[in-house]
C-alpha cells in the first residue's frame, strides 16, 4: 500500500480536487493507496472538507490538530497514522502534481531511467526537484542558495531539499526521528543511517489558491535547522570530537598567550621600557577569555558524552538493512541461558 501523507494549513478550496487528482493517479496506474489528510490548526473550515472526504471514501483519513503545531509535527502524526510500505509526502495546495506517483514509485522500486536520466536502483528515498518553479524571484533565489549551502554541508547534493513532495521507505521513520522543523531534511538524516537517496525531476504548477505561509523567518529558521542536523548526522554519536577539538583549539591558544605575557613579565623585571605592563595589555583578557571558553567546550563534551552513554541505546549506532533467517529457532534461548550462566 502506498500512503499519501498531506499535512493541511487552511487550504479548504484545494482538498477536495486534490483528492480527486489522487484517486484518478491512483486508478489509472493500479495503485493501492490511501490518503491521510493531517489539519494542523487550520482556521478556515479545512477540518469540514477532510470530514466529509473521510465520510465519501473509505481509503481517506483525516487528522485534526487542536493548533498549528508545524509541517513536521504535522508528517510524523501521518506517518504514525499510515498503514502503507512507502510514505508519499506531497503539500496541499496543488502546486504539487499528483500524476507525478508514479514516476516516484519507479524511481524506488527498479531503478528505470526516467526521461532518459537514470535515478539509481533499489531507492530508499527519493525527492521531488522543482526545476522549473512558479514562485517570485525572492522565493526561488533564496532557497537556491540555501540548497546548494545545504548540499556542501551535509554531502547530500540535492537540488530541492525544500521540495514538500517526497517518498520514502516505511522502515525509515523507525530509525528517524523528527522534530521541530527538521522535515525538509528527513534524505539527509536517512542518508546518515546508510539509507539510498535519490531525485527526480517533477511538474511544479502555479498557485491556485490561498497564499504562502513561508516569509523570510522560514530561511532563518532552515539554516539553524541546518546546522543542527549537521551536527546529529557528524557528531549526534561522539559529540566530544567537535566540543573537544574547539575546546582544545580554544585553550592551547589562551594557553600559549599566558606564557608568552609570563615571559614578558619576567624580561620587564630588569628590562621595563622593552614591555608594556599586562594589565595596560588588550592580549590578557583575550588569552584568559580563550582559556575559560575551551574549558567550557571540553567540559559540555563530556557532559554530552554522558547523557549519550547513559541514554543505553544501541539501536542508534548502526541501521540493520536485512537479516538471515535463523537456523535454530530455540538458538536465542540457548544463547541467552549461556549468558546468564
């Protein structure tokens, strides 16, 4: 079964052809699939339509939240509320192309060059690229940069990690873990757990209805979300190796200041025109401002290490993609009574 995931802001007057479009995908490429629509706080009768489609057609879902809570908050309610094998994720107000699924679907299952262009086989994630896009000038020139910063960062070179309309591997959710606005970086987090990412070309259609609910807060807030993923995906398991090596970078050089002023305050004994005196020396407060800040670095490295160490959780250290079948069905048993032994 494949689960459409649309998480829903005030978009009344799109849902109900939305829907339509989906069935009529769905029917003409033989899919089992079904929608799960998730209101998140929408104040314009959204929750009315979603009801009624839930109602008409028994493979539709609906989730309402009791306020606006955010996009990821918004997917991982759907994903916990999906029965299929792959998540679809695709925005609501029909900029996204429904009849593009099964293009997605190929570019997962066999690996078929779609448009001539190979995709990969085997995908576990596979990511909507809006190439041609119909958004202003202001919209598209940002999320460009932000795009190709995003790509450098991570090592995962995406040309649309904004794009809202995704598919994904269901186990995928059972090793990743969103929160806050971490969404639009869910190939990226997969990619850190050994799962295949890959991307296709998609139709990006005009506006029809409503507004954008993204400003300039939304790239702000991306590239903080950037930077904590970059640290979850380098250093979420050893975060020691990035707070210690600033830690020890920050105290050799207050370290190194202080005896260079140590050794310039014994020449001054005998030599007082050849020195300034320290406390007339900007260099002091810098050497024991970069002391007390490695210090610091070190010191929340280790705390860190000990929240992760006592946390006991192996399941976060590898990704286990399949499994022989056992040849003993009482070996664990066995195994487990000559531990305890």
């Amino acid at each position: 079964m494949i689960s459409a995931v649309i998480p829903v802001f005030n978009e009344r007057d799109s849902l109900v052809l939305l829907h339509a479009e989906i069935v009529e995908t769905a029917k003409q490429a033989n899919l089992d699939l079904e929608v799960v629509f998730v209101d998140d706080g929408s104040s314009d009768g959204s929750w009315d339509v979603i009801a009624e489609l839930a109602r008409t057609y028994p493979n539709v879902h609906g989730i309402r939240f009791r306020r606006n809570f955010g996009k990821a908050a918004a997917l991982v309610a759907g994903f916990d509320a999906a029965h299929g094998d792959i998540f679809l994720t695709l925005d609501a107000d029909l900029q996204d192309d429904p009849h593009e699924i099964p293009r997605f679907l190929k570019a997962m299952t066999d690996g078929v060059p779609v448009d001539g262009r190979p995709v990969g086989r085997g995908l576990d994630v596979v990511s909507g690229w809006k190439r041609v896009r119909h958004d202003p000038w202001h919209k598209v020139i940002p999320s460009r940069v932000f795009n190709w910063m995003a790509g450098v960062m991570t090592g995962v070179r995406l040309h649309d990690h904004n794009c809202g309309m995704k598919c994904y591997r269901a186990e995928i959710f059972r090793e990743v873990r969103l929160y806050g606005e971490l969404h639009r970086f869910i190939p990226v987090l997969a990619a850190a757990r050994g799962f295949r990412v890959g991307e296709i070309e998609i139709n990006h259609r005009p506006r029809r209805y409503g507004y954008s609910k993204y400003g300039v807060r939304r790239f702000i807030k991306g590239f903080l979300d950037l930077l904590t993923v970059k640290f979850l995906t380098g250093f979420g398991r050893r975060p020691q190796h990035l707070l210690g090596s600033v830690g020890l970078v920050s105290f050799l050089i207050g370290g190194l200041g202080l005896a260079y002023l140590g050794v310039t305050w014994v020449i001054r004994i005998w030599r007082d025109d050849l020195f300034p005196p320290l406390h007339e020396r900007p260099m002091l407060i810098y050497s024991l401002a970069a002391l007390l800040l490695g210090a610091q670095m070190m010191t929340m490295g280790f705390l860190a290490e000990l929240v992760i160490a006592s946390q006991g959780r192996h399941d976060d250290v590898y990704s286990v993609a399949e499994r022989t079948p056992s040849g003993d069905a009482n070996q664990g048993d066995k195994l487990s009574r000559l531990a305890d032994s």
